[in-house]
C-alpha cells in the first residue's frame, strides 16, 4: 500500500479519508507533481497570499492585497475583543456550559457573515451550528480544495480557532449547513450536531462508547460493551480490562477481553470475563490498551 500526501498540506494521508493536519477531502488522482505540492505548501493557511505572482503592476497587487489583510486583522482582533466581553459578561450567569456561551447572533463578531455571504436568516442558522458544536471562529476563508466535496455546488470553508486550525465548514447552493467536520470526525452531518470539538480533540484513541452491561451469574461477572477505535491507524491488538470487586469494595479479580486488528474507526463489541464467585458484584473500567 503506497504512501499518499495531502495535496493541500503534504501531510502523509495513511489512507484516511480525509487529512488528519487539514481536513481536505482525499480525493483519488494522479501523483501531484513537485510543482503542484510547493505551490500548495505555500497556500497552506496562514493567512498569506501564494507567493508566486508574476505581474508588472506588481505594486498594485500588493496595496489590494495589503488592504484586505489589514482589514481582516482589524475586524478579527475586533470580534474577539468582543467575543471576550460577551464570554465573561456570560460568565456569570450561564449555566456553564462551554458551547452555549457564546450568543447565536455573534453582534459584531460577524467574521462569518462576512465570509459566507449567504442571507442574514441562513447566516443565523450556520452560526447557531457553529455554536452547538463548541467552534468559534477566529479566521474563516472559503477554499477552493474543499468545494464540492459530497455535491455539486456546495462551499467549503476553513474555520481557524483558539485551539485547532482547519475546522472544515461546507455550506450548500441551498445556504445550509451540508457537514462540519475537524480532521477525520464530522460534529455535524444529515441535518444534526453528532459531536463537538472539545470531544473530538479531547477524545481517547480508543474509547469506551455507550453502556457497559455486567452479568453477575454466581461463578462469573460477564461484562459487555463497545469499544471505538477513534484513529485513523489500525490497531493490532486491543485489550480492556476491568476490575471486580465485592460488596466490602475489595478488589477480587479482574474480567478481561481482548481482540486481533481493529481497523481505523472501527467499534468492537467486547465480552469480558471475569471468573469471580459471589454475587452482587461490582466493576470498574481499569484500562484500555492497544498497539
Ligand atoms: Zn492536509
């Protein structure tokens, strides 16, 4: 299985679907060609134009780009200057939640609207996504790369934050939110929020999702549950282990299950055992290992 590279960033893509360094879609063409890749490197996003500009009229380029650049710096520090007044006017009365702090409106904060431009009624839709999903933008930039990816006609935009760059934003013909994705894991897909950035970077390599259910026959603890492997690497081998313990709080035992090759993304289905006598057990996550 040969190696392929980003052709955004030049990040090694290990057959992920999308960039882990940008969120790009993966997109099966030809080698890009040395040319291709500096030129794209250059483009990474940082707020600069492309480097190669071939124009006499080299001074005017420059005052039109210098112009917007200057602009956006003002209008970003602006919006967050206020989104820090809106954040601790909040503070004190929100119910602490980390992604209804942020007012829906945004009010002057409207880096958003102005990189859209879709109608105010839709632009409150988006935001109201946005905030759902926890990503308040510093930076927002439409980018060609990422148009049309799942349809024709749909936008694509990366969205800067405190904590991550590349926050992939696609909006439809229609004005309407199509996915919000960071990395290889959307927070909104077909219409609904289905995580939020601080889960997704704060989220384990492998994770224990849902409910676990034990069984306490007398002889054994049985325990089941799904585990997720949340990289875009394969596992190949993953264990989990629980301990068990009686009614005193004594440890007595542990239950234990293990499996070969969890494919990137992939969830197992665990059946833990531990052979322990006595009932009315209890149990607790101990570990969760792989390599
Ligand atoms: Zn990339």
């Amino acid at each position: 299985m040969a190696d392929n590279y980003c052709s955004n960033c030049g990040e090694n893509l290990n057959n992920a679907k999308f960039c882990p360094n940008c969120g790009t879609p993966v997109v099966q063409k030809g080698t890009q060609t040395e040319e291709q890749y500096f030129r794209t490197q250059s483009n990474a996003f940082n707020g600069t134009p492309p480097k190669q500009v071939k124009n006499k009229n080299l001074g005017c380029l420059v005052i039109a780009l210098i112009i917007p650049i200057v602009l956006f710096v003002v209008l970003a520090y602006a919006g967050q200057s206020s989104f820090k007044d809106t954040a601790s006017n909040h503070a004190t009365t929100s119910q602490s939640s980390k992604v209804a702090s942020v007012s829906p409106t945004g009010n002057s904060n409207d880096i958003v609207g102005a990189a859209i431009g879709i109608t105010p009624e839709n632009l409150l839709t988006v935001k109201d996504i946005l905030n759902q999903c926890g990503v308040v933008p510093i930076k927002i930039k439409h980018d060609t790369l990422l148009d049309g990816y799942g349809n024709v006609g749909i936008k694509g935009y990366r969205i800067e934050t405190n904590s991550v760059k590349n926050v992939c934003l696609y909006i439809t013909p229609e004005e309407t939110v199509s996915e919000l994705r960071y990395s290889n894991d959307n927070m909104y897909e077909n219409g609904k929020v289905v995580k939020t950035l601080d889960q997704i970077i704060n989220q384990p390599d492998l994770e224990l999702v849902g409910e676990t259910k034990g069984v306490n026959n007398g002889y054994s603890l049985n325990i089941e549950g799904t585990i997720k492997n949340n990289t875009i690497m394969k596992y190949s081998y993953v264990q989990v282990t629980f301990g068990i313990y009686d009614n005193a709080g004594n440890k007595i035992g542990t239950a234990i299950d293990n499996i070969n090759h969890l494919d990137k993304k992939e969830v197992w289905k665990f059946h833990a055992i531990g052979i322990v006598s006595g009932t009315g057990l209890k149990y607790k996550l101990d570990e969760i290992s792989g390599f």
